[in-house]
C-alpha cells in the first residue's frame, strides 16, 4: 500500500457498496472492556456513538494484540464506535462460539472459523483481516529432538482446546507428513500460558502449539525449544504450504448486514491500527499496550519488545484479505478432515470494508 494525501470525514465511506441500514447500534452492552478500559464511559458524544462488544481468544497474546492496540491509541471512539472488548476465558466459551451464539457482536479470532460456521449451517463473515501467518510455533520437550511431525505418532500434541484453530493447523500438519488423527497421534487441549508449561513439563504432552508470550517462558524454564516456526514467511511456506490468514474480525452476516455503518467504524480503526502498527517499532507498541500484556509472570517487557520485533510482520498493513488465503485455508481444511460438505468461499470473508476504510485514510494499492 502507497500513502497518498489524507482526507477526513472516514464517516462518508462507511457504507460504500452497501445496501440500506437497519440497524446501526448494537442491542449489546453488558460486556467489560479486557483491559479495564471500557469504551463508552465518559464524555456525552461518547454516549452517543454505537456500542459494539467484542470478545477475543486470547487478547493478551501478541497474535491478538491489534484488537487491544486500537483501544489504546483511541482509534474506536476516534472513527466513531464504543468498543467494549472482553476476553474469552480458559474452559468457557470461546470468542467465535460467543459471537455465533449472539452473546457479542463480534470476536476477535482465527478466519477458519467461518468455514466451520458455514458446515454447521451459521453463516459467519470475516470483515477484516490482521494476519496473514499464525504466529504460532509448536514448541516440543526439551530433550525430545523432534525435527518432523513424523515423530509424533503414538504421542499426545498439545493445542489450545480441541476444535480450535491450532487443533486444525496441528491436525493438517501430521496430515501432510502421514500421520492420521485419531489413529496415530491425539490432540489435547492444553490451553496456554501456565497450562501448556505444565502440559510440556509434567509430559502430558510431546509438544504444543502457542505464542508469544508462552513461548518465550517456555525457552527461559527450559521447558521446551522451538521445533516448527510457523510465524515466519520461510516457516509458514515450509511447513503449512503458503500463507495462511488467521486472526480476523468476524461476525455473524445477518448482524453485519444489519449494521453496515457500524462494521465499517469498527473497521477503520482496525485498519488504522494495522497501518500503525507496520509504522511503529515493537517498542513503540509496548509502550502504548496495558502494562499487564508485556510485563507478567510469562514474560518481561523486553523480552516481549524483543519476541514482537521478531514476529511483527506477521501482522497485515492493511487489513484485507489476501487473495489466495482463503483457498489454502481451504486446503488446510481439507486435508485436516475438517471439511464434511460443500463450502461457499466466497460468503466467508469481505474486503469492501477495510478498502473503504484504506481508501478513506489516504491510502491506494
């Protein structure tokens, strides 16, 4: 993306190819913000603007950490939306299933969940997209010198829960090399953070999928070494094939048609937060996250500057959709057995949103 001259009044293309508005203001606003931060309280044009709740699946991970940013630079009010985030917490329901279930309006989660939606009949859209590689690495036992998913057969692999998007990715990464699900290896939901480091540590599983900052802690305990590096242009076409979006925000279609005005705020302050964050240095952006995401039991602040440095260019500069994603996606899908009917791609993600949302902050392909 170039940058030509910016324009102000964003408002003006919020609902450019879209069709009339029923609704532009959530029906929800029970939610609390994650980071104690919940929009909406203060100012009377504050009270004016829309409220829209979203919940993520990990907002204190880095992969996750866009969502978060935009709250913390302004960007939500700034474009014209009350966001109150939530957090999905370890054994409840998560952000996707939170949000198909109408709990929210929107999560903060993997796009592959849109797929899955649309086999069990729920027709989910991803409206932005802020990655286009997991950000992931599947960290093995020390000790256990693991160099190919071909030595997992007859072992336990850790991922955040069964049925997540690392359960996909792990389950089509044995599928690449051989392995059957089931038969020769099993997945176990093992969460992340101080559950996966007990999980690796008490061997309850060979290796596990997660990210920064588990990873980082894992390395400093000694606990577990990076075996497969899927945050990575080189690991992510080694290992996975190509390209593969994940993180997105999604919503149900029929709540986004409902409240076209109100997507394309959310929208822009994604977009304006994915331009920030490829303008910024990761010391820049954990400066402005709660201090709670980069300095905790898992990680200390310069560690997290210095683990984000490397994984930045995981993040996508302008939130859309890259063309092939949604086919290796697919793929992925596919040769996980995840995919048990006929899928329509196309209804599963949108970019008219975010090149609006471009087009509007003075930016051109």
């Amino acid at each position: 993306m170039s940058r030509r001259k910016p324009y102000l009044g964003l408002a003006a293309a919020a609902c450019a190819a879209a069709l009339s508005v029923a609704a532009c203001s959530s029906g929800s606003s029970s939610s609390t913000s994650a980071a104690g931060t919940s929009a909406g309280n203060g100012s009377s044009a504050s009270a004016s603007l829309p409220t829209v709740t979203m919940m993520v699946g990990g907002i204190n991970k880095q992969i996750y950490l866009p969502y978060q940013l935009a709250q913390s630079l302004g960007f939500y009010k700034k474009y014209g939306v009350n966001m109150v985030l939530s957090n999905e917490v370890a054994g409840g329901v998560g952000a996707e299933t939170a949000m198909a279930s109408g709990q929210v309006d929107m999560a903060g989660a993997w796009y592959v969940h849109t797929i899955n939606f649309q086999l069990q009949g729920k027709s989910v859209v991803d409206v932005a997209q802020l990655s286009g590689s997991p950000g992931e690495r599947i960290m093995c036992a020390t000790g256990t010198h693991i160099t190919s998913p071909t030595q997992w057969k007859g072992q336990s692999i850790g991922v955040t829960d069964l049925g997540s998007g690392t359960d996909q990715l792990t389950q089509y990464l044995a599928a690449r090399y051989g392995l059957k699900h089931g038969t020769d290896y099993s997945t176990v939901g093992a969460g992340d953070g101080t559950t996966m480091i007990a999980a690796l540590k008490n061997h309850k599983v060979l290796c596990g999928m997660t990210t920064q900052p588990t990873v980082a802690a894992l390395e400093k305990l000694g606990v577990a070494y990076p075996a497969f590096d899927l945050t990575t242009t080189a690991g992510v076409k080694k290992w996975l094939g190509g390209f593969t979006p994940t993180a997105g925000v999604l919503a149900l279609t029929s709540w986004v048609n409902a409240n076209q005005a109100t997507v394309q705020k959310v929208v822009d302050a994604i977009v304006a937060t994915m331009h920030w964050i490829s303008t910024h240095s990761a010391a820049d952006i954990a400066n402005v996250l709660p201090p709670s995401f980069v300095n905790n039991s898992l990680v200390d602040k310069a560690t997290y500057i210095s683990t984000l440095t490397t994984d930045k260019s995981q993040f996508l500069p302008d939130g859309l959709m890259p063309s092939d994603g949604p086919g290796i996606i697919m793929s992925i899908s596919k040769l996980a057995g995840i995919i048990t009917g006929p899928v329509n791609l196309p209804a599963t993600y949108t970019n008219s949103y975010a090149i609006a949302a471009n087009k509007a902050l003075g930016y051109s392909s």
